[in-house]
C-alpha cells in the first residue's frame, strides 16, 4: 500500500523525551496503515550524541535544521578535506613545484566529477517531489535510472580525460617537471572518477532516503582512510606524488562502493536501485535542474585555471602555490555552507511538492537567516586563522609564507555574502526552476567572477586577484537578491 506523508500531522510526544511521532489527521487512515513508522537513531558527532528522528515532511525549528544538515555539512566538509590533505602533504614532503602541479590540474579533475554533482543534486530534487506526491514507484524508478546512467557516463569521461590528459596539462601552460607533475596526478585520479561521481551523487540521494547519518558515516571514513593513507604512503613509504593520489583513489572508492552495494541491496530506506526504462523526459528534468550545479563547478574550475594564468603572470610559481592554499581552505568554509544546501534543498522540494507554503515561508525565513549567522562566523575564522593555515601550507619557505598570509586576510571578506549566494541558487533548484539557478551560478561563478579577476589586477596589482572574491559575491548578492523577491508570490515563500 501506498502511503501519503502529507496527510500525516505531526505532534510532539513526551515519552520518547521530545522526540517526534505521527498521527493521523482526523479522517484519515489508521496510523499503522497511513504512515511510516520512526526509526530513531543515533550518530556520535565529536563528544555529542544527535538524535536524528527527524523526516522531510517535519516542521522545522532552527535546532531541527541544524540536526537535519550537520550530516551533509559534515559530508562535504570531509569530501573537501581530500584535496587539502594531498596538499598539506605533497607540499611539505614533495615539494611546491609537485604541489603546484597538484593545484594546477586539480580544477580539471573538478570539473569532470561535477557530472556527478549535477546528477545528485537535480534527481534529488525530483526524487524528493516524488515522495512527497506520495508516488515512492516513480521515485525508485528515476533514482535507479539516474544511478545506471551515471556509471555509464562516468566511465566514458573516465577514459577520454586519461587519453588526453598530457595535452589538457599543457594547455594550461605547464612545462618541465611541473608538467610531469600534473599529468601524472590527473592520471591516476582518472582511475576512480566515476566512483568519485558517486560519492558526490549519493551525498545528496542519501538525504532525500532519509540516511543524512548514514551519508556522514561514509563520508568520514572516506576521508579518515585518506588522511591515514596520506601519512602512510607519502611521509613514511615515501611514495611522492603518486603516493598522495593512490590514498585518495582509494578513499573514494569506499565513498562510491559502499552506498552502490547498500542501494542495490535489500535495505529500509525509501529508495532503492532496481529496475529502470530510459525516460529522456526525466534526464532532461534533471540536467536543467542540476545544471545551476554542473555550471558553478564548471565555472570554478574555469575560474581556477584564469586564476592560476594570472597568478603565474603577476608571481610565478609562489603564486600558484600561494592559491592553492587558498582553495583548500576555501573549499573547507565553503563546504559549510554547500552542506546546509545539501540538506535544506530536499526538505523543501518535499515542501514544496507537498503544496505547503507555510513551511516553505518557513525554511526560506529560517535559511536566510542562518546564512547571515555563518557568513559572519566564517569571516572571523578565515581572519583569526589566516597565520596558522598559510603556516600550514607554506611554512618552509618565508617569502611563500607571507604572500599566502596576504592572499588570506584580502579573501576572507568574501566569506560574507558566500552562504548568501550559494542558498539563492539552491533553493530555485529544490524548486525544480533549474533557469533560475543557472542564471544565478552561472553569473557568479563565471560572468562576475572573470570580470573581477581580470580587471581587479589592473588597479591593484596581485592583490586585486586576492579581492576579487569579495567583488564578485557583491556583484552576486544583487542578482540573488533581485530573483527572491521577484518569485516571491508565484513560490509563497
């Protein structure tokens, strides 16, 4: 039998210690027959225990959010954590020519798994509408599909990235040992790509299964596995640059593998891969809706190799190190904020399939608020921690030092309007207006961005570069600003 969530009401129930339970509305079916059962459970996060009772079809205090999406900032925050602890350690045991060679090939790699993204983040959102119209047949159906295609997809750009990789290292104006450098990290993180796509795919599917704990677990172990095979196989096997790739090949194949396999067998959640038919219409749907996705990733990395010209014209190879640690840390803070959207963007397209405006005014009051909260929290901690990360990164050579602790103290005010702009493109994809939030990635992450950090060094030499940030989130924050309040009414929010 099917059930329908959005005829379940919600109360409290002080037995279970404030926890949630569900009756049926009055008239409606008996509980057992209308609803899904709770299954409780808990995650150690630190030295905190989370209750995680928590469904899509919930309303949603501060508190509730925050417990809903510690698991998906959790998981991203780990993900990026992969490429920081490559770089921590190629830098200080390689050497910052293999470490440039490292952050010059780096946005490529990025660019190709941001299919995956795409994917997870569009199917999500129409798998969570699905849900929420209480139609789980069609939800299995079009996860499953979009599952098989992006293996397919995977293993095809798999393929044709490794076969061309020497001449896409070199166009980005690589040459002598720095291009060796980068061909050889490109390579070797080619051979788990696809698997790579999947983790990113399954970041966001395993929210809308409602396992946002199980999607933190994974994700955790990914990277503690990276972390350990990092010291393992570059600071005691001694294996440079290859070394530092094969510990992250492997951690994401155990954040790609073990959702597959749990997926693909009999499990509790609401979704499961079976059997699929091609249905053109829903790949569509979710390459316009996933696209604002595909689009901010791409153009990232498009951004990251302008920035690394610029850098090697205006500082050489000390500025391409120099930016390199300032993408990881970015990644990090900016993984917080990529987070909250991974887990807020399935509530509200349940939300909003589910025809509740209250709620969806709700998220939206309650996200704009959050976003504000974080920036400003993200901003101190990029100021106050600017010495200890260039330190981190750089301190074995003090003329690279100092131009790392410079570029931190200009690009942190960035941190401000990030969360900002990154919810605004979020929440039209929970919406299923994929036009909207491409237009506003596409924007932002391309359009201002180049704008900025080719005029911005014209005025101010390198330090324009490092405050270009800053200009384009400004630039950005008006346009996001604009379509808020102009889809306002047609939305309810």
């Amino acid at each position: 039998m099917e059930f329908d969530l959005r005829k379940c009401a919600r109360d409290t129930d002080g037995a279970t210690g404030g926890g949630w339970r569900r009756r049926p509305e009055p008239g409606a079916a008996r509980y057992g027959e209308l609803c899904e059962p709770y299954a409780p459970s808990f995650i150690l996060f630190g030295t905190f225990e989370v209750f995680m009772d928590i469904k899509l079809s919930d309303h949603f205090t501060f508190g509730r959010l925050i417990r809903f999406t510690l698991p998906s900032i959790g998981m991203m925050v780990f993900t990026s954590i992969y490429s920081v602890v490559d770089g921590i350690f190629v830098s200080n045991f390689v050497g910052k020519t293999a470490f440039a060679g490292v952050n010059l090939i780096f946005p490529v790699i990025m660019m190709l798994s941001s299919v995956g993204f795409m994917i997870g983040t569009g199917g999500t959102a129409l798998v969570a509408r699905f849900l929420g119209e209480g139609d789980k047949k069609r939800a299995n159906e079009t996860f499953s599909l979009l599952v098989y295609f992006l293996i397919g997809l995977g293993v095809v750009i798999s393929v044709v990235a490794m076969i061309f990789m020497r001449k896409i290292a070199s166009a980005l104006g690589a040459q002598g040992q720095l291009l060796e450098n980068a061909i050889l990290y490109g390579r070797i993180l080619c051979g788990t790509l696809t698997l790579f796509m999947l983790q990113t795919s399954f970041q966001t599917f395993l929210i809308a299964a409602e396992l946002p704990t199980m999607g933190l677990v994974l994700t955790v172990s990914a990277g503690v596995t990276n972390m350990v095979l990092d010291a393992l196989f570059v600071a005691v096997f001694k294996w440079g640059l290859a070394g530092a790739a094969a510990a992250t090949c492997v951690s994401q194949a155990v954040g790609g593998l073990v959702p597959l396999v749990y997926f693909l067998s009999p499990n509790k959640s609401v979704l499961r891969i079976g059997k699929a038919k091609w249905n053109g219409v829903i790949l569509f749907k979710t390459f316009t809706n996933g696209s604002s996705e595909l689009l901010s990733n791409i153009a990232m990395s498009v951004v990251g190799i302008l920035y690394n010209l610029q850098l090697i014209k205006f500082a050489g190879e000390d500025g391409v190190a120099a930016y390199g640690c300032l993408m990881y840390v970015g990644f990090i803070f900016g993984a917080v904020f990529l987070g909250w959207g991974i887990g807020t963007s399935p509530i509200v397209s349940y939300h909003y399939g589910a025809e509740n405006q209250v709620e969806l005014h709700n998220l939206y009051k309650k996200n704009l608020i959050a976003m504000g909260v974080f920036g400003l929290a993200m901003f101190v901690s990029a100021e106050l921690l600017s010495v200890p990360f260039s330190r981190l990164f750089t301190g074995y050579d003090a003329d690279l030092f100092a131009l790392t602790k410079r570029a931190f103290h200009l690009f942190s005010f960035s941190f401000l309007l990030m969360g900002f702009n990154m919810f605004g493109s979020s929440f039209f994809t929970a919406l299923n207006n994929g036009f909207v939030s491409a237009l506003i990635s596409f924007m932002r992450t391309l359009v201002f961005q180049i704008l900025c950090v080719l005029v911005l060094p014209l005025l101010w030499g390198i330090d324009g570069i490092w405050l270009s940030g800053i200009a384009y989130e400004i630039l950005s924050a008006v346009v996001v600003a604009v379509c808020l309040v102009k889809f306002k009414k047609q939305y309810g929010y």
